[in-house]
C-alpha cells in the first residue's frame, strides 16, 4: 500500500484517511482510430476508439484509457527517448 499510495493532508501514513495514488511515468499510445488491443496471457481484447489512448503500466499490462479520462488524470511528459 505504502508504495502505491501516499497520505494526503492531515492522514497520517498507516492511518485511516484520505490516501492518493503515487504519480508513476507511463508508456502511452493516443490513436487515430479504431484498435483492438490484445492482451497478454489470452485474457481477451480491449477496444479503442480514435482520440483513446493505449497505456502500458507494466511490461506487457496494457489498458485503454478513454481521451476524456486520460486529459483528467495524466500529465504528457513528452515523446519516449
């Protein structure tokens, strides 16, 4: 928990209160139109619509972050090196 999460205002960390998840850096994919994903280990296929965005959190674990919600909750830091 501690390594995902720090404690925000007056919470104390290892307290009940109010927690926010860590900022991490992201690889990610914006595309242009419709993409299915496949997903690692057979679980399936993820769609993507023009505009969305293919996010890779780990080695191999990729989700599909909706254009909306990645403008709310990811910084762009800048093309990968």
């Amino acid at each position: 928990f501690d390594a995902t999460y720090v404690p925000v205002g007056a919470t104390r960390a290892g307290e009940p209160g109010v927690y926010a998840k860590r900022a991490i850096e992201v690889l990610a994919l914006q595309v242009d139109g419709p993409t299915e994903v496949t997903l690692s280990g057979g679980r399936g296929q993820l769609q993507a619509g023009a505009g969305d965005w293919i996010v890779e959190h780990s080695p191999g674990e990729l989700a599909v972050v909706a254009r909306e919600i990645f403008d709310g909750t990811y910084d762009v830091l800048g093309p990968a090196a």
